[in-house]
C-alpha cells in the first residue's frame, strides 16, 4: 500500500510520548520517502481543531498510560478530534515501566473506531513521571534501537500491504473493566 505522507500526533505532558513517536514516525517516513508532519494536542488550544486524514495517511498515534489506561481526561480529544477516513494507524503507548494494562488496548479500540486501520502497536518503558527512580534513563540506547526497528518493519508492512488487514492484535481486556478507583486508607472512595 503505497503511503504518501506520516503524521505524528501525540498527547504528552512530560515529553516521553513526544520523544517516542516523533522518531517512529520520522524513522517511518525516512524509509518510506515521504514527508512527515507532528499534530501535538497536548495543550488546550491544540484541542480545538478536528483533524482528517486519508487511506494514504499513516498515523503514528501516541498516548501515555495513566492507571493503566490511556488518560480520562483525553479520550474524549482522541475520540472527536481525529477522523481515520480510512488512514492506516498505529497505536503507540509510553509507561512508566510498571504496566500499560489496558492502555493499549483502549487506544487501538478508540482509533479502529474513528475510522483508523491499525496495521502495528507497541507500549514503551519511559521513565516515570512519579519519579526518576523508576525507570531512570528509559528509553535508553537499548530501547531506541528497538523503537528503531519497530518504525522500519512498520514501514515494510505498510508498503506490503495489499488489503486492509484485521486490526492488530494487542493484549489487553475487551471490553475493558472498570477505572481503577484510588481508595483511602478508610477504604472509602477517596475524594479529590
Ligand atoms: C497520573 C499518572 C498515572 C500513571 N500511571 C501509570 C501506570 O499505570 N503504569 C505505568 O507504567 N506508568 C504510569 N504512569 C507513567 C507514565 O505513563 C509515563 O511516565 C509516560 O511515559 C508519561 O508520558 P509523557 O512524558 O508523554 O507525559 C503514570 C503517570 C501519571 C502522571
């Protein structure tokens, strides 16, 4: 399937996702010979517009975990703010190395939904927003040569291509449980 342009959209608060995606997608469109373009909805005012792509667009599509699913507060911006029209995707998630559960899951879900073809997925270790005793120094030279990789086989499966395949398999529940909740020491629902 010939692609003629690789976006790299992204929510990322700390930077992590930012990082991981834009050199997805720039390893992508290097091997693809085409042009490669950032859409960063991580502040408010980048949430207004709605986004539309095309079957020869590939999205490179990345959240970060939080409590193991991809932020509440966002999913309504990945839901309403970007139309697949048939685009081919991939879902990309960063965690701060404890789990991505059912990150993954939900945003392949949210983006086969809108009108996307997701075609590969991965979940990266970054290091933790809670500290910089978890996960310290991730990704490191080991991970970059694995995200390295990932972007080259995508760009090889994408380019051969002949039909829309089944969206691609993650781990993760489907349907997806309940949030995880935070309880006080009580065991009462903890307010905020
Ligand atoms: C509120 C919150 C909840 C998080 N929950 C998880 C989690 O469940 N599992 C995990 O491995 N990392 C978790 N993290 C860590 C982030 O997923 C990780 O640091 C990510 O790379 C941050 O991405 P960013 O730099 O693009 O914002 C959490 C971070 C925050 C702020």
């Amino acid at each position: 399937m010939k692609i003629t342009g690789v976006k790299g959209v992204f929510y990322s608060a700390t930077g992590n996702t930012e990082r991981v995606v834009t050199a997805i997608a720039r390893g992508i469109a290097d091997k693809s010979w085409v042009s490669m373009e950032i859409q960063d909805f991580t502040l408010p005012e980048n949430r207004t517009a709605v986004h539309t792509y095309s079957p020869s667009d590939l999205v490179v599509f990345g959240m970060p975990v939080y409590a193991g699913r991809i932020p509440n507060k966002m999913l309504p911006a990945v839901q309403n703010n970007f139309k697949g029209e048939g685009a081919l995707a991939i879902p990309v998630v960063t965690f701060g190395n404890r789990n991505f559960d059912n990150g993954l899951i939900e945003l392949r879900n949210t983006l086969e939904s809108s009108g996307f073809h997701t075609i590969a997925a991965a979940g990266f270790p970054a290091c933790h927003v809670f500290s910089h005793k978890i996960a310290p120094g991730r990704p490191d030279e080991k991970d970059w040569k694995i995200i390295s990789e990932f972007a080259e086989k995508a760009a090889d499966k994408a380019d051969r291509m002949e039909r829309i395949p089944e969206p691609v398999a993650v781990r993760g529940d489907d349907p997806l449980g309940p949030y995880y909740t935070p309880l006080a020491q009580t065991g009462n629902l903890r307010s905020f």
